[in-house]
C-alpha cells in the first residue's frame, strides 16, 4: 500500500437495484461514495468496482432453497416484506456484488493492513432468510470464504450497529476462530444468538456514556481473542434521528467512535476491514454522511499512521 492510501471498494451497480432512491438505504453507499471523491477524501484510483460472484460464493453461508428463490424469483410477499423490497432475480447479480466488495475488503486488509467496502454489514440476514435489507450476509460470508484460505486464522467480528446482529452469530456460532463483539441496544427483543462479546446498552444511551463502555468492553473482547484480522460493521444507526431510534448519538459522538476504534486497530497494526453496516435515517443525504465520516476516520488514520 502506497502511503497514506486506502482501496475502498464498490457496487457501482447497486442503487439500480431501487426504483427510489427515498425508498430503501442501499443508496447511502452511492451518496457516500460520491461525497469521498467531490471532498478529496479519497480518490477515484482508490475506488474499485466489484462484479458479482458466482452461487457456490454464497453458498458457503446460504443454504441451496433460498439462494434458488432469489435466483428463480419465487420468494413470496412475506419473505420480501421482511426484506423491505422487491426481490427479483435481477437481484442476485446486485447483491452479490456488495458481497464481494466485503471479500475483497477483507483480503485487502490482510495484505495493506486497511481497507474499506462502500456498502456490506449485512448482518440481519440467516442461511435460509434475509431481514430488513440484508439479503445476504456478506460478513459471514467472508469470514467462511477466509477460513477455506487460511484455516488458522483468528478473526473478530466488531459490531456496533445500534441493532443486533444476531445473523451473523447464528452463522459463525461452530467456528472457534472466529469470535464476534457486538454493542447494541434492542429494547425489550433479545436475540436468538448471541455473540460472543455481547454488550447491551440502555435505550436512549447518550455519547459520553457509550464511548467510555464501548472502549472499555472491547479492549477487553481485543485482549482475549487476539485477533489475525477485525472486521468491523460500523453502523451509523445509533444516531438519534435514525429511524430506529434506539440511540441518542449525534454525528460528532459518531465521529469520535470512529476514529478511537480505527486507530486503535491501524495503530496496533491489526488488519482492519471496515463495512458500513445499517444506518437509515429520514434524510438519506445525511445518513450518506454519516457513512462518509467513517469512512473519513478511517482515511485520516490510515494516513497517520502508515508505515511508508
């Protein structure tokens, strides 16, 4: 990696996925990506397009009776009511895609140490249904896809989404190598799968009191895995205008979360791949910014501390 560089990388097809970009998130990737370059936070060499992946890619988390209802187009109207959009199967080449920018984030990081997708954190989905926009789950995906590379290689799942992503945990709950970190706030719903490290903040929590135990739990969850590789679902969707509204953070509490957790990792030299994750406010200009400034925190640690 060239100093101060950062591959991030991109769905450039995905928003044509939405026949209103008001109507389902996925926009916020485009939005974000476009704020980067018009700001010179990164450059246009370091976006890379991803293509979509073949089944087998997806089935390595998926099981054969869901892929094949995306693939023929017979998910019936509750499945895509869970989803929160229309599933055809022009979908899969969309989705897909997203799936392997978060492959590609992950090997990247291994390789330059960070690296960011443009999308990804799809953590609500399971092997035989998807829920509220995650129709595949691109971070257990990739952590399946990496132990078939590297069998030993010990992995951590940081999420901080405000929302639990227990989808992911029911997919990696037989890998010991693999260990999962997630702080959340779900109200009075808990999850059918924990994770491994599982912090539950009250409903509401406000920015001083969620950094100072967001910092302190997961040194603790970094202390004890010892990780070869973190892969960190951001998630913007502990802000307080977040249709969610699970949390109370406002953007710089956001951005202050951002950059303690990234230089924690750059600075220590553990491989970091970052994937957005949820975020999906009423104004979607803002939740694209939101993303924008991780993406941001990341970029200016990255810079500080490469290694030349």
């Amino acid at each position: 990696m060239a100093r101060g560089t950062m591959k991030c990388f991109h769905s450039q097809a995905l928003p044509t996925l939405l026949q209103d970009e008001s109507s389902l998130p996925l926009w916020k990737g485009k939005i974000s990506c476009d704020m980067l370059l018009d700001e010179n936070i990164v450059t246009s060499a370091e976006i890379i397009d991803c293509q979509p992946l073949p089944s087998e890619v997806i089935r390595s988390a998926h099981s054969r009776a869901y892929l094949h209802k995306i693939l023929s187009g017979q998910m019936d109207l509750k499945e895509q009511l869970l989803l929160g959009f229309k599933v055809t199967p022009a979908v899969y080449p969309l989705v897909s895609s997203s799936v392997n920018a978060s492959i590609s984030t992950c090997l990247t990081a291994l390789a330059e140490k960070v690296a960011v997708s443009l999308s990804g954190g799809m953590h609500n989905a399971y092997e035989d249904f998807g829920l509220n926009y995650s129709i595949f789950n691109d971070v257990a995906i990739s952590a399946k896809i990496l132990r078939q590379m590297y069998p030993q290689i010990k992995i951590l799942i940081i999420d901080t989404d405000a929302d639990h992503g227990a989808g992911t945990n029911s997919l990696l709950k037989d890998d010991p190598l693999t260990k999962t970190f997630s702080f959340h706030s779900y109200g009075s719903r808990k999850p059918s799968f924990m994770s491994d490290y599982d912090v539950t903040v009250a409903r509401y929590i406000e920015g001083n009191s969620y950094i100072d135990l967001l910092m302190d739990r997961l040194a603790t969850a970094l202390e004890r895995s010892m990780p070869d590789l973190v892969i960190w679902v951001s998630g913007v969707s502990g802000h307080y205008l977040d249709q969610s509204r699970l949390m109370r953070l406002n953007s710089e509490d956001l951005f202050y979360r951002d950059i303690l957790i990234s230089r924690a990792m750059i600075k220590n030299k553990i491989p970091l791949a970052v994937l957005l994750g949820g975020g999906n406010n009423e104004n979607s200009v803002l939740t694209g910014k939101l993303h924008r400034n991780t993406i941001a925190a990341v970029k200016h640690n990255a810079r500080a501390y490469a290694s030349g």
